[in-house]
C-alpha cells in the first residue's frame, strides 16, 4: 500500500511537499549507519538496527485520508502523480515544471511485502524535457533500482553497491532533502550495468494493487429537458449507453472479474451503506437493471447516491487493490448514507491494511479521528500573478486538540473566508446585518459585477465561545491559510471593573504605546477613551492592521443601543417601550419573528457603529479582491 508521496517543483507545487499516508514513523538513519550499512550489513549491531525497524514499521496503523480544499488547489494533480508512480509509462507533454530552470521530481513510498521498502518516481532535469522513471527497492539488505528514460524504450535494472548512492535513496524518505543531483547521476550510471535482476517486484507490480476514480463519472446523456435525446426513440440506446459508461460496476461485475472480488463482503459493505433501504443489481440481456422492493428499473434510472455506493463497495472488496483514490465518493448521497460510507472505508483501512484517499468537498468526512490525516490544499499568487500550490496536514497543527467542536472544524476546513466572533448572538446579529446589507444591495437596482465579487456577505460566522479562544482559532487558520477577520467585545483590548467601568489596562493593542495610554487612562471611567475620537482611532487603527475589529462601546448590544437617533425606532421595531444592554440581548436570544427581523435590522443600518463595522467589511474584502 502507499505510505506517502514526496514532491518538488511539479506542475503548482514549487516546494518540497510531503504527505504521509500512514501514522507509521518515519524509519530515519544517520550518515553513519548508512555507510556502516553500506560496509557491513551483517554486524551485531545493524542486525539490531534492523530488528527495532521493523518493530516501529510494525506497530504503525493506517487510517482513513482525507483532502480538502478549493477548486485548483492542487488535489487532482497529487492524484494524477501518484498514477503516473504507480505506472511505468513516461507522459512528458503534461508533467509541467513549476520552474524549468530547476530539478523536478516525485517520489512515492511504498509498503510492499516482503522488501524492507519500495519507492518509485519520476524525475525531470531542468532546461529540458528529459524524464527518468525510477523503481528501488530493497530486500535482503541489498538495494535495487530499475530506470527508464524517455529518450529511450530499455529499462536498465542493478545492484546498488556505493554508500553515497544509498545515502540518495534513504534521502527520499527523509524530511529535509533529497540529493537529487547523486541520484542522477546513479540512474544514468546504471544504464551501463547489467545485473541480472528477477523480473518482479516492478512498476506493474505496485500498478495491480492501485486504483483510482475520475470525477467525471455521470451515466446519463440527457443533460436537460430540452435534449434531442430524451424522446422516446432514444430510450432503449440510452439504457444500453448508460450501462456501457458505468464502467466500473459493469467491468466488476462481469464473469471476468468475478475472482477478483469478495462477493460477500461487497454484498454486506453495499446493504450497510444503503441501509435501510435495499438494492440489488442485476444483469438481463446483457443490460444492467436495479432491483428495489418489489419493483426492477435499468441502470439509468438509479439514483447517483446509489451508483456511488455500489462502485465503492465493489472497489472496497476488491481482492489485489491496496491503495485507493476516490474523487466525491459521496456525490448523491444524504448525510447518514455518508456517515455509513465512511465508516467502511475507516473500517477497510484499519482492518484490511489498505491506504484510501478520498478528494471530498463534504465536511461530514471530517471528524475526530478523520481530522488527524485531512490534508489541505490551498494556493496562492506568486510575484509573477501565476499561483503556487501547497498542503498542509490539519492534524498536525498544535492548536487543533484545544478547537474541539468539530462543528468548527468542519467549517473552518469548507470555508474560503471566515469572521470569527464570541458568542451566538454575535453570530445572530452580524448575519442579520449582512442579510439586510445584501437586500440593500439588490434593492439598488443596476449593480455591477465587481460589487458582487466584493460581497462582505461571503465569509462564515463562526462564533468561538468568547474570545480567550480567538488564538487557537486564528493559528489553525493562519496553519491552513484560511483569510480570517475578528469581530470582539472592547473588553478584549480594554481592562475594565465591571462595577465601576473604570480603566484598569489596555490589552493586546498591537503597536500603539500602551503605557502611555495607561498613565491618561488609569483608573478613569470608559467614557473618557469612548469620547476621545483620536485615541479610539489609534487604537483602533492598530487593531484593523492584524485583522481586528473592536466594538467602541463595549458590546453589540452597547453598539445597537449607541445611536441616540435611531433609539426609538429601534426600540418600536421588536416592540418593545425601551431598551436595555440587558432587555435587549435577552429579547436577541428569544429570536425575533420574521417581521420583527427586517424592521430591526433596516434600523441598524443606520446606526453609525454598524456603518463603521460595515466600513471594515468592505475595506478588507476589497484588499482581498485587489489582491
């Protein structure tokens, strides 16, 4: 099965990037013991390296692998180059370089029983479009390597015998570099060798146990009711089609590749996803036909939940494929049936020791155990306004066991953009605000298309239980280069008594002198900072630099109630004779009705505290669009 994959400099990705598969440990060795290897292999103590090897390989587990992220963020390209590892084919006109001036190249690791380990890739010079595909492997303590060119159709094969050629290879598995310059030169060597090698293990031998979905896999040819082909004289091609593009239930289903699957696990593996309900395929004059209750319809007519739950069952009982890559697994299918699918693909990995990766744009993959190998990508501009690709491992982020509500997690890995506030009514209020900023909007008439782009409306609410919480939240969104705003209470940047409202400290103000913000505030009422246009500037002006937005008069129910123009409007909007900080956040959290809703919140929008939240909204999203 496949333990990782290590690239550089490929297609979007300019740096070295490495994704682990597995949660075995990474075997490192020294300098020394990859010479002392090289020279005497049979010693005590190298026998003894051996042994604690094996043991950390053995006492590692697989689990379920999950990538997420944007549309061009890279996802597909790592699964295409997996493909090509796993292949011994040269495809030189669509591997790109990110840099052609610089070396590219893949690596992928493998656990192959019985070699101790098993790499194969693909690496491209600069400054030309020659290609060299590697396989190494070794067994026995003796390390092999088969290559190929695509200048040329021979595969040369051989022993490696030097230190520094070994030291090259080990350096693949490692972390910090691979010597890639020792490794050309040792793959051009070996073209003069000519070591008898047996012809297995090679690039097919890791290809049969490899299996990868495409994400264009629709069987139907009628896209729209105005198609030529939805007329009745179609019917009987479009049920034959239909069968012809389901490829892979056909292809598994047929007398051909009926050793080739458990046909009791896929039955038990197939009924447990679609529980409760209960399908069965069937083949009839060499057509495909679903059998549900008591009724019988072709394939065509079977919902796509059901087509993905019967492809992934066939593959998950599949006999000789150990890794498996699946695009949307889980397109058609309602909550609870994603649920059950993850679940026996969790199940395939830790039992049956398989290596599953699954490209999802659903968060109900992502959970407590799921969320340790979710692998997010996400791009970036480069200097010269092309993008560069990166993945980052969430599990590996320090902060994430402290972010325990997988609720957050989960919008937090689904989302372009966030704004980050303390409690739900904060949540309540800015989402009101952004409704009636966006009906505000419509209700314009001619807007045009640059104001949609810059919609502030876009970015998930996510309240985080108050804000001692904002960093742990802030680091694993700066970890995933997820863009995040602040919205906080005033206590979060100014230390006041409760009782009295006078000053204590001043918090977290970035660059602006704190001490002297001291010495004329201490132990004097909030007002005197509220009233003092210039200070609250600074001090606010310094926030909005890291992305932060402070409240001026403490919270949002003391911003709604700031405006002593509106006050009464307000006030009659939800009915009520006066308003308290107090009145006003418990009539928030019993919920307003719906006419209550746009009354109030098309007052809010001339309080001039939400015009000025509004103001930093907008002053942020086109910062990001410019950019």
């Amino acid at each position: 099965m496949l333990k990782s994959i290590t690239l550089e400099n490929f297609v979007h990705f300019k740096d070295r990037t490495v994704i682990d598969f597995d949660t075995t440990p990474r075997v490192k060795q020294s300098k020394a013991s990859l010479h002392k290897e090289a020279t005497s292999s049979n010693t005590s103590e190298n026998k003894k390296q051996r042994r604690d090897a094996e043991k950390e390989v053995a006492s590692g587990w697989n689990t379920l692998n999950i990538f997420v992220g944007a549309n061009f963020c890279g996802k597909s390209t790592v699964i295409e180059l997996i493909r090509r590892c796993m292949t011994d084919e040269i495809n030189v006109s669509v591997t790109n370089s990110f840099d052609d001036n610089s070396f590219a190249y893949v690596f992928c690791q493998f656990n192959l029983s019985p070699y101790d380990e098993v790499i194969s890739g693909i690496i491209k010079e600069p400054g030309n479009d020659v290609m060299y595909k590697v396989f190494i492997y070794s067994a026995k303590n003796d390390t092999f390597l088969r290559s190929k060119s695509s200048e040329s159709i021979a595969t040369y094969s051989g022993l490696v015998h030097e230190a520094d050629d070994k030291e090259a290879i080990h350096s693949i598995v490692e972390k910090e570099s691979v010597n890639i310059i020792q490794l050309l030169h040792l793959i051009k060597s070996s073209n003069t060798q000519k070591d008898c090698l047996p012809e297995e293990p090679s690039w097919k031998t890791i290809e049969n146990k490899y299996v990868s979905t495409l994400p264009l896999r629709g069987i139907g040819m009628v896209q729209w009711t105005r198609s030529e082909k939805i007329k009745k004289e179609y019917k009987e091609s479009n049920y034959k089609m239909a069968c012809d593009r389901a490829e892979v239930i056909s292809t598994l289903l047929s007398e051909d590749h009926r050793d080739d699957v458990d046909e009791q696990l896929e039955g038990e593996i197939f009924r447990f996803i679609t529980y409760p309900e209960t399908f069965k395929f069937i083949k009839k004059d060499g057509l495909l036909y679903v059998q549900h209750n008591e009724s019988e319809f072709p394939l065509l007519k079977t919902s796509e939940g059901i087509l993905e739950a019967k492809l992934t069952s066939l593959l998950l009982a599949h006999k000789h494929i150990q890794t498996l890559c699946l695009e949307d697994p889980d397109r058609g299918m309602h909550p609870q049936m994603i649920e059950r699918l993850k679940t026996m693909m969790y199940m395939h990995v830790t039992s049956y020791k398989k290596t599953i990766i699954v490209v999802t744009h659903s968060p109900y993959f992502i959970d407590s155990i799921t969320i340790d190998k979710t692998h997010v990508f996400f791009r970036k501009k480069t200097a010269s306004n092309s993008y560069e690709c990166s993945v980052k491992n969430a599990g590996k982020n320090k902060e994430l066991s402290k972010v325990s509500d997988i609720e957050t997690l989960r919008t937090l890995l689904f989302s372009t953009k966030v704004l980050l506030v303390e409690g739900p009514i904060d949540k309540e209020v800015v989402q009101g605000i952004f409704t009636q900023y966006k009906c505000n909007l419509l209700e314009r008439g001619v807007i045009g298309m640059n104001e949609l782009y810059k919609d502030i409306t876009t970015s998930q609410i996510i309240p985080v239980g108050g804000c001692e919480n904002t960093k742990k939240i802030q680091s694993f969104c700066y970890f995933i280069n997820l863009p995040c705003l602040c919205l906080w209470d005033l206590d979060k940047v100014v230390k006041f008594d409760k009782q009295t409202c006078k000053i204590q400290d001043f918090l977290e103000i970035g660059n602006v002198n704190k001490d002297k913000l001291k010495a004329k505030y201490f132990d004097k009422e909030l007002s005197y900072l509220i009233g003092c246009d210039e200070d609250f500037e600074t001090i606010s002006t310094s926030l909005e630099q890291r992305k932060m937005f402070v409240w001026r008069h403490g919270t949002v129910e003391d911003a709604i109630l700031s405006s002593r123009n509106r006050y009464e409007e307000i006030c009659s909007s939800i009915n009520c004779p006066s308003l308290t900080n107090k009145s006003l956040k418990k009539k928030l959290k019993e919920r307003l009705d719906e006419k209550e809703r746009r009354t109030f919140y098309s007052q809010l929008m001339e309080v001039s505290e939400i015009q000025r939240f509004i103001r930093f909204m907008e002053k942020e999203e086109n910062k990001r669009f410019n950019n």
